[in-house]
C-alpha cells in the first residue's frame, strides 16, 4: 500500500490537499519536516497517512485534550488504530494504553509534552519502535510566539534520548519567518523539508463592525442563520456571561465556556457544541484548541483580540470542511483598553527576567497591529497575509472592506476642539464625558462636573456622535490622545506637537456598502450552491441520519461524515457501493460501516421523487471538479412558473426586501438565480413608478408621481446604531404588478435599467 492508496481507504480522497504529497514523501524518505498550513489544509493527514506506512508507532505530541480526544475518535472511525495519554485519564487506563502500546496496538499515540518526563512514558518510549515524532502546535515551542509553552522545550531532550532518532515533523498554523525560523532551531530539525503552503483561507469572509450596539448585531446575526453552528469569542468571562444570558433569554439556543465554569459545566457545554445539540457556543479564548469541529459557519469575535496570530487561530475554527463561513470582528475603542489592562496583568512564570521586557514589547507591538486591522480601510485579507509575509498586488474582492466604498472626510478642525476639550478636563474624565461636552449634551452629570463651562463644551454639536468617537479612535491611534488601562479609564493628551504643524491632516474614512453585483461574490457562494431544491431536501434528509448515527456511536457527526461529503454525496446520489465510494470523503473503511443506511437512504429518496434532479453538476464529476462546475453552471434570470404565482402572500405594505424574499420562497423554477432588491427596484423604475437622485453626494432612492397615484408610500426606520432612514413601502397592487411582471418572463433575460438623475443640493 503506497500513500495514495491509503489516503483513499482510510480517508476517502482521491488526491491529495497541496503540499500534503511533497510533507508526506519526505517523511517517507526518513528527513524531517517544518509544515506551516493553514487550518482546514490537511496537517494531520501528513502525518497520519506515513504514520501506516512506517514500521512501528508515531507519537505525536499536542497541548490539545480535545484534539487527541477528537482525532482518535475519527482514526478509529475511519479504522487507524490510535490511543491517547493525558490527564482525563485515570492512572489505571494509563496503565492499559502502555500494555497495549507495548502489544502493538496502536499507529498512533497522542501524548502531552508534560508526559515526557515521566517514568512510564520514558519506560516505554525505551522499549518501543518510534519511527516518527510529530510536534502539533510547533509554534509553542517559540518563546516569541503568541502561544508559548515551556513544557514544549522538553521534546528536545525526549528526542535526545532515544535509542534511535525518528523522523522529527513539526507542524502550526500561525508562525511568522521569525517564530519559524525559531522552531527549526530549538527543536534541532536535522536538515528539514519546510513547506509553507500558504496562509490564506479562501472560503473564510472576513470583515470588521466598528459598533457601539454590539449585543443587537449579535442577537440579530444569530437569529438570521438559526441552523448554522457558530463560535462567539469575548475577552472576558463577564462577556461571556452576559452574551449568554442575553442570547438564552431570547429563546437562542446557546452554550457558554469559559475558566470560571466547573470542569464539568465545561465539558458538557463543549460536548453538546460539538455534538450539534447546541448550535452556538459563547466562550472566551480557552475554547476551541485543537477541536476539529468541521461544520462551523461563523466565528464572531465580539472583542478584539490580542494579536493575529490569536486571530487568525480563532477564526481559522470557522470552515474547516471548506465551506464558505464567515469571520466578523466587532470592534469598539473599549477593546484596546480592555487587552492592554490584560497584558499588563499577563502571567509570566517560568519566563527568565530578561526576557519579561522583550515579550511585553513584542505583545504591544502585536496589539498594534491587531488595532490596525480594525481600522484598515484596505484589503482585510491582504493585512492578514502581508502580516505573515505573504504579498498580495490586488485586493481580493470579497471581505467586507473589498465590498465598501471608503470617503475620506478632514476633521482637522474638529480634532483641534477634541484636544482643547481634553485639556480643559486636565485628563480627569473618560470617553463619555468627552463625548457629551463636546456635543453640548444636556446632562446632569455634565453639570455636576462643571463642563457645561467649558469654552468646548457644544462646540462640536453639529457632528454626530459616531463621527466623534471615530475620530477620538483616530486621535488615539495616531497618539494625539491616550488612553488609560485601568477600570476607569480616561483620555489624556499625547503628543500633539505635529498638530502645530500647518500641513498636518487628520482625515477619518467613512464608508457606504457597494451593491452585489449580480454573478455573486465569493462569501454568498454557498457549497450547497451545487444542489437544487429536490438535492437541498436530501442533503437535510442526510444530515438526520448523520446525526442518528452518531448517536449510536456516540461520536460527534461530523466524524461519521463531514458536510462537505454530504453535499457531494447528495449531488451525486449514489445507489451502490462503487458510486457510494466516488463521494469525496467515503473510503472503504466508512463505507463498510455506514455506507449501505446511506445508500437505502438515498434510493428511498429517490423512489419518492423518480424524476428528481439533485444537482446542477454533473452528477459523476470528482469532489474538485463538481466544485468547479458548480460554480460555472449559468442559471437563468429569475422568473416564476403560472403555478406559482397563487401562492403569493399578499399584505397591505411591503418593502422591496420582503418582496423579493417572497417572491425567492413561492419560486419553484429550477436553476434560477436568485431575486434581488436591486431586480425589483429596476422594474418599478422602468415602469416609472420610482427614480434614483443624486443628492448631496448620496444616490436616494425616491417616489415619483406616477408612484404616489398607485398608493406608493414613504415610511421611517431607524438603524441599529439609531439613525433614522426613509424606505418606500409597496401596496398590493403594485406587488400585484411585481408578480405579474416575473411570471411573464418565463426566464427570459429582461432587466430595465434604473433611471437615475443627478441633483445639486
């Protein structure tokens, strides 16, 4: 049996991730390994695949219990013969993983560099054949990582003494040039294959909210993708607490996890995210090492983290299967207080004291250019990349800063007030106070404090509050003002000497969401893109049975399949074994053990719906080339079929959003496009009924005459930072016209174009 033979048997793929081939044969070959891959790219198959072929056992050393626990959970699964020794395991099972390591049980065995040292494991690492050590979360080792632990500097003298030097493969996700030049070096790797096979995660959506009303954005986030299972990170355990709580009492099926639970609270809140009983899972930064959860949609980051390396680790927990998930950070000045109060109290044990001042240097040098990210106006991913060395020219095109038009405003002025403001309050009071002095609040405190003398105080009332509180963000940034760290933190003067200069600018950015262009963008590409409506019904059909299998076996679902092979799987359709074993992630092992429920549950299906299309691919496509296809297949422009359109449910005033979701909902046309506002608002401008006008700089969305007459009304609503915005409200009768018109069109390609008229204001 080569490589190839067991990544498919074993694992179900028919090819190898990039860079998996070049790790694999070179550990083969006997020469050790530095792999630097992002999460979701295939680490652990470098070293589990070899790990058949070389004679005796390969011990693989990770900080991780959940990891050791999930991963020979899903060896087993897929028939590897793998153990694991770590705390959460009583001195006597211990003592039976050594005999039947010793009895050659395992391929595998997962230890804790803790365990290193002691006197059974040295015992038994004498004795047996290791033909390879793998060092998971390498980066550790680094004293000048974001991770570092120094019971990872104990690998070295484990190796050291050994009868026989094993290959040596380390492996991270996050390591910038210097932390991996830095592995290399203290793990002593003898003439390593390094392979660096990229950072960038293509299916991850990455964008930033600058927001005060974080707790609405999360409930209204989570509430909108119910099905979806998602991580929400806090700083703090108080966050933690208080999301949780927030999101419980609104009827959200949550779980919390942080250091302050009962081992046993934590265990069974991460037993039940894991195992899909609870979709969402709020937790500080301690959760979700080394889970290989595959199915997570969304990580929220509701604080901002300390640095990119924490970030992208965390985020990185979103599409491990490669589906499209999204990454959205929540950010507010507050953040950068509460991580510098964190580090300032960081815990530096077992760190020489020479080297405290270094670390806390480079820690608010990372905090640096988290804040950076944040307040980007560029390319999301490309600051991650370039962060970890890898140069991209063009902007990717689909994070959240790629779909934003940014206009810079100069506030020059207005920050010369901000510091008079700062300077009168002697650096006495915090954000707030600034903010309503400046505004002229009529506040009682204000009074009490004395700032309604100010010769500031009012003197900004014409800006509005979020314009004040990004350019105090600014201020601060750019070191005019500071911040405080403590409880009660207050803004005090920087330096403001550049301000003296006549050429010095302060500029803030200020932005407008771009419209989606029709084709779609990378994050709204779903992987359940490829399945029709009859296909979407098996996928689902699938996933319960998925989830009764797991039962059974007690293992979290997605180690029985991930999604990823179960959309392939429901696209293909397979009715035997050998269209069953064509399904990416279906190998020979799982196939005998849940391959033939599948199958009965497929034909079933089908013999319901004998004349069901479960795919727009072609059904006998690989996994990459289904992809492909998948996202070239052209659908055609919306329309509705005659027997649709009864089944429109009419009211007295909708929106162009909620006519175009339920125009989406009635449409049982195959293969067509998704409806968007921007379709409809086209069609009523072409029939005269609205206009576009340019009016100060911002395109508006207006009534015509023609539209009044038809009952076409204009109604308030207010945004969830508090501003206040017209949106035109549609009568039946003109949603009447809506559906005659999509019903008419029997998927033709008609789409007026927007009348538009620029006007001076």
């Amino acid at each position: 049996m080569d490589a190839r033979e067991a990544l498919k048997i074993y694992f179900g793929y028919d090819s190898f991730k990039p860079g998996q081939e070049d790790i694999i044969g070179s550990v083969l070959a006997g020469r050790d390994v530095l792999a630097i891959m992002p999460t979701g790219a295939g680490k652990s198959v470098c070293y589990q695949v070899p790990a058949m072929l070389l004679p005796g056992i390969t011990v693989v050393i990770s900080p991780l219990i959940s990891l050791m626990q999930d991963q020979v959970k899903a060896l087993k699964a897929a028939g590897i013969r793998a153990g694991y020794i770590n705390s959460s395991l009583t001195e006597a099972q211990i003592a039976r993983v050594y005999a039947q390591a010793r009895q050659g049980a395992y391929k595998l065995l997962y230890v804790a560099p803790e365990r290193l040292e002691s006197y059974d494991f040295t015992s038994f690492a004498a004795q047996a054949e290791i033909s390879m050590v793998t060092v998971d979360e390498a980066h550790c080792i680094s004293q000048w990582g974001q991770d570092f632990r120094p019971s990872y500097l104990k690998i070295v003298a484990f190796i050291e003494a050994l009868r026989i030097r094993p290959v040596v493969s380390a492996f991270t996700a996050t390591a910038t040039e210097e932390v991996k030049n830095d592995i290399s070096c203290v793990l002593k790797l003898q003439n390593p294959k390094t392979v660096v096979t990229g950072f960038d995660r293509e299916n991850l959506w990455f964008d930033v909210q600058a927001m005060k009303q974080k707790d609405n954005y999360v409930l209204d986030f989570v509430k909108k993708h119910p099905d979806d299972s998602g991580i929400i990170y806090c700083a703090t355990r108080k966050n933690v607490d208080a999301l949780h709580a927030l999101l419980q009492g609104a009827g959200v099926p949550a779980a919390r996890y942080h250091a302050g639970m009962t081992p046993e609270d934590r265990k069974k809140n991460q037993d039940d995210f894991i195992y899909d009983r609870t979709p969402v899972i709020v937790a500080t930064n301690a959760f979700g090492m080394g889970i290989d959860k595959s199915n997570v949609r969304y990580v929220l980051h509701y604080n901002m983290p300390q640095s990119m390396e924490n970030y992208y680790q965390e985020a990185g927990r979103a599409g491990r299967d490669g589906a499209p998930s999204r990454c959205i950070l929540l950010f507010s000045a507050q953040d950068i207080m509460i991580n510098r109060f964190l580090l300032e109290h960081k815990n530096f044990t077992d760190v020489a004291e020479e080297d405290i001042e270094l670390i806390k240097a480079r820690d608010a040098k990372r905090l640096q250019v988290m804040e950076g990210y944040c307040r980007t106006s560029g390319c999301l991913r490309n600051y991650i990349l370039s962060y970890f060395g890898e140069k991209r020219d063009a902007p990717c095109g689909s994070c959240g800063n790629c779909q934003r038009e940014f206009t810079q405003i100069d506030m020059t002025e207005d920050a010369k007030q901000v510091i008079n403001c700062v300077y009168e309050t002697k650096g006495r009071y915090g954000l707030n106070i600034l903010l309503g002095t400046l505004l002229g609040a009529n506040r009682a405190r204000l009074k009490e404090l004395g700032t309604t003398e100010y010769r500031t105080y009012g003197v900004l009332k014409n800006r509005s509050e979020a314009e004040l509180r990004t350019l105090i963000g600014q201020l601060l940034l750019d070191g005019y003002l500071v911040q405080t760290a403590d409880r009660y933190s207050v803004i005090r003067m920087g330096n403001i000497e550049p301000l003296r200069q006549p050429d010095t600018r302060v500029t803030i950015l200020t932005y407008k969401e771009k419209e989606a262009e029709r084709q779609g963008t990378k994050q709204s590409r779903r992987s359940t893109d490829v399945l029709t409506k009859a296909g979407y019904e098996l996928f689902d059909l699938l996933r319960k049975l998925r989830l009764a299998v797991a039962k059974e076996e007690a293992v979290p679902p997605y180690i029985i399949f991930s999604d990823k092979t179960l959309i392939d799987m429901s696209a293909k359709a397979p009715q035997n074994r050998d269209a069953m074993l064509r399904v990416s992630g279906v190998g020979e092992i799982k196939f005998d053990k849940y391959g033939e429920r599948f199958i009965d549950a497929i034909v079933g299906f089908l013999k319901d719906r004998p004349n069901a299309v479960t795919s727009i691919a072609d059904p006998e496509a690989g996994g990459a080339e289904m992809e492909r296809s998948a996202k070239k297949a052209k659908k055609v422009p919306f329309y509705l079929n005659p027997e649709d359109v009864e089944r429109f449910r009419y009211h007295d005033l909708y929106s162009v959003m909620e006519i175009k979701d339920e125009l989406n909902r009635i449409s049982s046309a195959d293969n067509v496009k998704l409806l968007f506002g921007t379709d409809i608002f086209r069609f009523l401008s072409s029939v005269g009924y609205v206009e576009e006008k340019r009016i100060n700089g911002r395109q508006v969305q207006l009534c015509t005459e023609k539209g009044i007459s038809k009952g076409i009304v204009s109604a308030d609503r207010i945004s969830k930072t508090g501003t206040v915005y017209q949106i035109l409200m549609y009568p039946p009768t003109v949603q009447k016209e809506i559906v005659a018109h999509y019903a008419s069109l029997n998927g033709a390609d008609a789409q007026p174009q927007i009348v538009r008229k620029d006007v001076d204001k």
